[in-house]
C-alpha cells in the first residue's frame, strides 16, 4: 500500500523544519530565516519527563517487539502444527525468545527508575547533572526499547520461517533455530548499552 500524499507533504515539511533548525537555526522562507531553536526546545521540557518518557519507550517498545513476534511465530506455530503436530513442542522456544525481549525491557526499566528521587529542589533539576541523566534515561531506554522491537519482530519473521521449514522436514529445526539465537541477541545487545549509559549518570540529587 503506498503513503498517501498529505502524508509524505507532512513527512516532508518535518523534515525541512527539523533539518533546518538543526543546521541554519532556523526555516528559510523567501529569504527570510524563522529562528528555531531545537536546544530551547528540549531544555523547556522538565527532565523528569525526559527519565519518565525513556523508562516508558524502554517498556513500551520491548513489549511491543515482543506480541509482534508472539503474533508472527504463534499463527505459524498454529497453522504448520496443524498438519505436523510434532514441531508445536520444540517450536514454543521461539515464544521464549520473543518473550525475553520484553524481560529484557522490563528489567533495564527497573534499572532507570533507580536513578529517579521525588521531592528534589526544583532549582537543581536545571543542572548539568540533573540534564544528563535525564537524557542518559531517555536515549537509554529508547535504544534498549528499539533494540528490542527489532529483536522482537526479527525473531518473529525467522521463528515463522522455521515452523514451516520443521514442518516440512525436521532435520531443518537446528539449523534455522541458529538463525533465531543470532536474532535474540539484537537485544541483547541493546541491554548491554543501556546499561553503560546507566552507570555513567548519577540518580538525580546524587550531587545536590
């Protein structure tokens, strides 16, 4: 199905303003520049929404990556069980797989959550500190979050082309349950970074 047209012109105007921004400083319209300032934009942004938004990326990412590749391995599962009932056992691996993703999610945002303390000065949440771990927590969990919906749907794609592949020969399950190991540890990946961004920020109010 093809992106509808106001949809690309949005996609496109976004685009323009936020390149803009970035490199000018500003929009460019006849010749004339709109100041846009991306820095004041994030900085008029409380930090704790920042650490909030990225423990919610973290989750709300994984899981999703997770029932993505649960719905995909699952209705293969089902149909090619239907006519080889002997690779619904083995095959339940790959749900396993997809559903580490979301532990994986669920436990890095455990780990955020630590550095977030209630009742600080509002002064203090206007300090470097205060600003770096804010967005150590959101770039954090937004890549532990993408990491994982990729995992998450990686091993989905693959764990429906193996219960097809079992299904017609067995010999062929170890060799495509390779593929799916490769996939999970997309995630893995991402826990491992979430983690070093993690231990480089201080739980806000450490320096106050």
């Amino acid at each position: 199905m093809s992106t509808p047209t106001p949809a690309i012109f949005t996609y496109a105007v976004a685009g323009y303003i936020g390149l803009a921004g970035l490199l000018f400083g500003g929009a460019i319209w006849h010749h004339v520049v709109y100041p846009i300032n991306v820095g004041e934009m994030i900085m008029s942004i409380h930090p704790l929404y920042w650490a909030s938004a990225g423990i919610a990326l973290c989750v709300g990412l994984s899981v999703l990556g997770a029932a993505w590749g649960i719905w995909t391995v699952g209705s293969s599962i089902m149909g090619s069980g239907a006519f080889a009932p002997r690779i619904i056992n083995k095959m339940l691996i790959s749900v396993v797989f997809c559903e580490v993703v979301a532990i994986y999610g669920v436990i890095m945002s455990i780990v955020f959550s630590t550095k977030i303390i209630a009742g600080l000065n509002e002064a203090y949440y206007q300090t470097p500190s205060a600003w770096f771990t804010a967005l150590s927590i959101f770039n954090g969990g937004m890549m532990v979050g993408l990491c994982n919906m990729i995992s998450g749907v990686t091993i989905g794609i693959n764990g429906s082309g193996t219960a097809i592949a079992s299904a017609s020969n067995d010999s062929n399950f170890v060799k495509t349950l390779i593929v799916q190991i490769f996939s999970s540890v997309i995630g893995l990946f991402g826990l491992i970074a979430g983690l070093l961004m993690s231990n480089k920020a201080s739980p806000f109010g450490a320096s106050d």
